[in-house]
C-alpha cells in the first residue's frame, strides 16, 4: 500500500542520493549520512491456537509458524569515493612562496645558508641525497671506485647541457673546483674549508696560494671524470652529493660575486634564476626551458621572501600567505599540536652554539674561556630561552644523539661551576673583570631564543663573576657599525651535512682554525684528526678515536653551547611529495606539485 509517510521517506532517500552524487562528482572526500533502510525479516513465532479434534473437544495448543514483517532501522552509509588520478587535483597556478630567514648571493662555493633548499636545482652536483642518506645519480649516471678508496671515476650524463644548449664537460668543473679552493678568488667561501675536499691531490696547495693545478683531478674525457685522494676516504662519494660540489660556467663567475645576480648565469639544472638580489631583497626561480632531465618539473616558480623576524613569517603562514617555511626558534612549536602534519624533521646533526674568536682579546686566553662558560648555568639557561621546548637538546658536546660514536659528557670539565669559573678567570691574564675590556655579543639573527640566551650569558656573568661591560646586540655583525670586527661572541650553527663523525669533527676544526674566522690552533689535535681520519670507519678503535679528537677539540673552550637545533621545514597540505634532505635540499622537487585549496 502506498501511503504518505512512505512517500516522505522516498523522497529524502532520493534527496540525499542526488547530493551524494553531487558531492562525488565534485571530487570531496564523501562524507557518511545516515538513511533510513526498509528491511523484509523472517522470524520464528511460538503463538497459542484452538484445535478441533475428535468427539468435537476444542483443545488449545501452542505450535511455531513463519512470520514476515518489515522493519525500518537508520544506518551510517558512506559513499564509495570515485577513484582520483595522481596529479589530478593540480592548482592551476603553480608558484611556491617559501619563507625563511635571510639569503645571500648565490653560488654553490660560497652558499652555507639558507639557499641551499634550490642549489642542487639549479647547478647540479654529480650526486644527490634523499632524507636517508641514500645516493641517487644527479648529473652523473654512475662511479666506480678502487679497492683502497683514493681513486674515484665518475661518468657525467651524456645527455646534460647547459641552458645555453652548450654540453656540460668534465673540464668545466675541474675549472669551477680550481676557483672554489682559492680564497683569494672565491672569497669567504665554505667549499674550501667545509666540505672535506682537501683530501683531493692538490687541493691544499690551492688553498695555501702554492698552486692553481688541482691535479687530482684529471678529465679523462668531455664525459669522465677520475678524482684521487691524498688518502683513503671512503665516504668521499657523498662529498660529491654535497649542494657545494654543484658547479658553474667559470665565464659567468667572473663576471663577479654577484653573477647570478640578473638571471644571465647559464645553469645545468631543471631550473634557473631570474633574478636574486640581495640588495633589492627579490629571489626569484622559474623552469630552465633547456632543462634536459627525462623528469619535466610542475612547479614553474619559486618566490623566496626573507624575513629576519620569524614573528612575521609565522603570522604569514598563519594568513596562508606561504607554502612553505623554515624556522630556527621555538616560534614553530604551537603548530606540533594544531598543524603536526605539517613538519618534515631533516635528518641533520645540528649544533646551534656562540663560537668565541680567539684571536681577540680575551677570547686569546684559554682561561677566560673557562670561566666565561662554568660561569653559566646551561640547563636554566636554554630552559628560560626556549621555554622548556629544548630541556632534552641542551648541547653538551659537538656529536649529537643521533650520530654513531656520541658519548655522554664528552665535554672534559664542562658544567656550572662558579668557584671554578672565579678561579680559572684569577688564574688568566686578565684576571680581574675590569681587565677584559668590552665583550660583544651578537645572536646572529633576531630570533628572540638566541637574543634571550645572550641576555642570560650577560645576566649570569654579571652575577657570579663580577663582569658587567658586556653588549648584546640582535641581528647580523652589521649591527656593531664599525666595531664589527671587535665582536667576540657570534652565534653560529654546525651540521654534520655528511652523517659522519670523524667528518663533523676533523671539519669542524678546519673551518674554526681558519685565521679568517675563530683562528684556533691546536697541532696535537692535527695528528688526532690525521690518525682518526686514517681509521676505517669498521675497525674496533674508531669511536675510541674519534671521541678522543672531539674532547681534544671540545677543551680548547673555542665556542659556548646553546642546544642540538632539530631541523624542521613546514609545508602547507596543499603542498604534495615535498620532502627534505640533510643539505635543506629539495630533493623530490621534480615530483612536488600544489594541489589545489
């Protein structure tokens, strides 16, 4: 029988069947309703019935019978999702805006900062690294190595050119090589001092202004190119992966520091610059169209925008202003409880930590530093700095956590100790706080974690030694004026860009030895690093030694501690295969797109 109730609930069915509908063929995630369903049950029924039987007497008898009835019963119905074709959800507009702290000219050599995220994009090295340490062929199809580890072959990919058209030659990046190593023509540069290619034969000659032969390198052919070594290296392959070992045509880069200034520097890469001016703080990326990969790229453009206060980076990210953004303070920790997706970790050792220039008075004496350090209370410290986000990250020692051969209270004497620190400051040749002279900080930056943390060093000196001439200014060096080159205490970080431990610390000794920087000079500790770097990696007295190097260096008080800084970029969801590797590269940059939102 038709009736009106029955005629309501037919037509809600087929309401909401219709908007199902709708909503699937939109693309939307569907979303479960709830129905009404009729449903026909069979049911065994024990009912008492009156019989006539013989002699005409009417007996009652209970007997069990087949009942139908229908019944209405609401259920949760969610619709089957109409399958999406990967990529098919692509915005039209396909631009990043990425948000970071600060940028500097751009060249592979001389890049240490934050445009490290597009180097290997643009000027290719032979390797790449994905977020495991994994290697992966980047303009080079293979190598081969010897059995001791000191000659390495690479075979360019005979396929790569320039985004002129011309080929890509071994000869130009023996040339580039030649001009990274010389700190008289790559200026400040951190591919002579950083990255471990010293090791290559005539490398340090350059670097010491003794030569312009870098004649362990030989281009066997246009395609081939045969590295060997002063001495074995096992790992000698990842420097190869290293955003530094990227190279440029040497007719560009002497056009000057600023080459890659106009967007004129030709490129090897799936993309190039247009323009990246420090001055006018504009940074630009778009596609190289002479891009010869098999792998054709989605995004066509890439704006960096620079913003020393991470306060206004994190409200444009909050405003969706920014796909993508790379923070260095606490200022990202709300969004671990309101956005955890959104936080790609890079598998980096960092040390964030005040190196102190040893050449300056009274940084040149080794007491000073000392008591300068025992006369902090770390663990206070970073905890009112960091407002206890980094309780379990105070830096103890250069090796962190994560890397093989870290050892606890690796740091000999380290730890607050007032008496100490008032004894050693005695012992010194400054030994009274009006001996010092001035003492200059600069947090590196305006994150306001580091300028807390020098504000607390100021406060703590001032209280448990008697020191109160001491200046803390925010930002870069050019904060001092003309007193820039008197500054002391500069904040810095270090990482282990190769997950290395002999590496990070022989490294670390080769960058703040050098007399353009903290000037540190320990021969005892050479022949450490001379005989640690020697040791096979699998032999039973490596972490011995490398340990042993790491005190060595640790006790020269060369640096005051801040935390081991987890490395963090956070992407939008709309931002899709993003990843991250340990040199801040975007590696998957060819398979990112933006989804549309």
């Amino acid at each position: 029988m038709f009736s009106f109730a029955s005629s309501k609930k037919l037509a809600v069915i087929a309401i909401l069947a219709t908007l199902m509908g709708v909503i699937v063929a939109c693309g939307a995630t569907p979303t479960p309703v709830v129905q009404i369903q009729e449903k026909l049950v069979t049911q065994m029924v024990t009912q008492v019935v009156t019989q006539v039987v013989e002699k005409q007497v009417t007996v009652q008898v209970k007997e069990t019978v087949v009942v139908e009835k229908v019944v209405e019963k609401p259920v949760l119905i969610t619709p089957t999702p109409v399958p999406t074709v990967p990529g098919s959800d692509k915005a039209a507009d396909q631009t990043i805006h990425y948000v970071t702290r600060g940028f500097s000219r751009l060249d592979p050599a001389y890049e240490a900062g934050f445009g490290t995220f597009i180097i290997t994009q643009i000027w290719m090295p032979l390797f790449i690294r994905d977020n495991k340490h994994n290697l992966i062929p980047w303009l080079a199809t293979k190598y081969e190595v010897n059995a001791d580890s000191t000659v390495y072959t690479v075979s360019i990919n005979p396929k790569a050119v320039w985004s002129d058209g011309s080929p890509v030659t071994a000869k130009e990046a023996k040339d580039y090589w030649t001009y990274a190593l010389d700190p008289k023509a790559c200026v400040a540069c951190f591919f002579a001092t950083g990255i471990g290619f010293d090791i290559v034969k005539g490398a340090k000659d350059i670097v010491d202004g003794k030569s312009q032969d870098l004649t362990g390198v030989v281009a066997k052919d246009d395609k081939t190119i045969e590295f060997t070594l002063t001495a074995s290296d096992p790992i000698f392959i990842h420097r190869l992966a290293l955003w530094d070992t990227g190279f440029a045509k040497m007719d560009d880069v002497k056009k000057g520091p600023e080459y890659a200034k106009d967007g004129t520097a030709r490129v090897n890469g799936p993309y190039m610059v247009k323009i990246w001016d420090v001055d006018k703080k504009q940074y630009e990326i778009v596609q190289n169209p002479k891009w010869w990969g098999d792998k054709k790229p989605t995004i066509t453009r890439i704006v960096a925008q620079e913003s020393a206060d991470e306060n206004v980076s994190f409200i444009q990210w909050k405003n969706n202003e920014v796909d993508l953004a790379f923070w260095q303070t606490n200022i990202r920790e709300p969004l671990r409880k309101s956005e955890p997706d959104s936080f790609f970790r890079m598998p980096y050792a960092v040390n964030v930590y005040f190196p102190l220039w040893i050449k300056l008075p009274p940084m040149d004496d080794l007491n000073v530093r000392k008591a300068l350090t025992h006369a902090v209370d770390w663990n206070a410290a970073v905890n009112a700095a960091y407002e206890g986000s980094r309780n379990d990250r105070v830096m103890t020692s250069h090796l962190t956590p994560e890397l093989a051969c870290y050892k606890k209270d690796a740091w000999p004497e380290f730890g607050f100790n007032v008496a100490k620190a008032k004894q050693e400051l005695a012992a010194s040749k400054y030994p009274t706080p009006d001996k010092l002279g001035k003492i200059r900080i600069t947090t590196g930056g305006a994150s306001p974690n580091y300028l807390r943390m020098g504000e607390i060093i100021q406060e703590q000196w001032k209280t448990n030694l008697g020191i109160t001439d001491v200046e803390v200014k925010s930002g870069s060096l050019d904060a001092y004026g003309q007193d820039k080159d008197t500054v002391q205490v500069r904040r810095s970080s270090w990482g282990a860009n190769i997950p290395d431990p002999a590496d990070m610390i022989n490294n670390l000794y080769v960058y703040w030895s050098d007399p353009s920087r903290g000037g540190l000079k320990d021969t005892a500790l050479e022949t450490m690093l001379k005989d640690m770097n020697a040791t096979k990696r699998t032999d039973t007295g490596f972490c011995a030694k490398v340990q042993a190097a790491e005190a060595k260096l640790l006790g020269n008080y060369y640096l005051m501690p801040i935390v081991w800084e987890p490395f963090e970029m956070n992407a939008k969801p709309w931002v899709k295969n993003f990843a991250v590797n340990v040199d801040e590269t975007w590696y998957t940059l060819l398979d990112m797109y933006l989804a549309k939102h």
